[in-house]
C-alpha cells in the first residue's frame, strides 16, 4: 500500500492508485459470477484508466472448485482461462503486450488435479489458444 501511495502522490495522474479493491466476502457470495464481475466491473476498468507500462498478474489458482484451500469461490477452468484471455487483451491494449504471469499459489496437486489443470487452461490463454 505505501508503494501504491507512493505513486499517487507522485504523479499528477489522478489514476495512478493501482488499487482494484474488490471485497473478496462479496466475490466469494457470489461465486464464478462475482469473480468475473470483479473483474469487468472493477479490476479491468482500474487498469485501464492507471495504463501501465506492463502488467504482472500474481496467478493464483487456489479458487479452484477443487482446491483444499480457496474451493468455496468455485472457479472452473473457463473462469481461469477467460480471466486470462482479459488480460491478454488488455496488456495488448495498454502496454504492448507486456504482461508476466507468475505463478502463487493452487493446492489440489497431483497427476490430473485441478493445479496442473489450471495451469493449462492460463498457459493456453496467454498463447490465445481456446
């Protein structure tokens, strides 16, 4: 957050606060839907008005249905693969295509689990496979 604050105070960009705050209670509520919405509504717009010079995604797959840890949001493989492809498209909008993804976290793990699934399904995603 400092860092966040850092930029804002900065720049003369009235957009610089990188912050999308979304309430991860209401996302979870929702499910899939609420994390798309997220998304659309809140994330995807944030970045577009802040117009980074690349974007980092912190790919995390724990939402996974499956997942022993994060599985009450209940994402599927098209939420994680469609999410991907948004900021794709966005990273090719804004900043050339410079986007890094990195990987943080899904713990159903093993042959044919839902992290190597996941994986997949981003991985395709950044190459605009379906």
């Amino acid at each position: 957050a400092a860092a966040c604050d850092a930029v804002r105070n900065a720049s003369p960009n009235p957009n610089a606060n990188p912050n999308a705050p979304v309430d991860p209670n209401l996302a979870l509520l929702a499910g899939p839907a609420g994390f798309r919405a997220a998304l659309s509504d809140t994330v995807l717009p944030r970045l577009r008005a802040f117009r980074p010079d690349v974007i980092i995604l912190s790919s995390g797959f724990d939402g996974f249905a499956s997942d022993p840890l994060g599985g009450a949001l209940a994402l599927s493989l098209d939420d994680y693969h469609d999410a991907t492809a948004w900021f794709v498209e966005a990273a090719e909008e804004l900043c050339g295509g410079r986007l890094v993804s990195v990987l943080e976290g899904g713990y159903d793990v093993g042959p044919e689990k839902g992290l190597g699934r996941c994986v997949d399904a981003h991985v395709k995603a950044l190459r605009k496979m379906p």
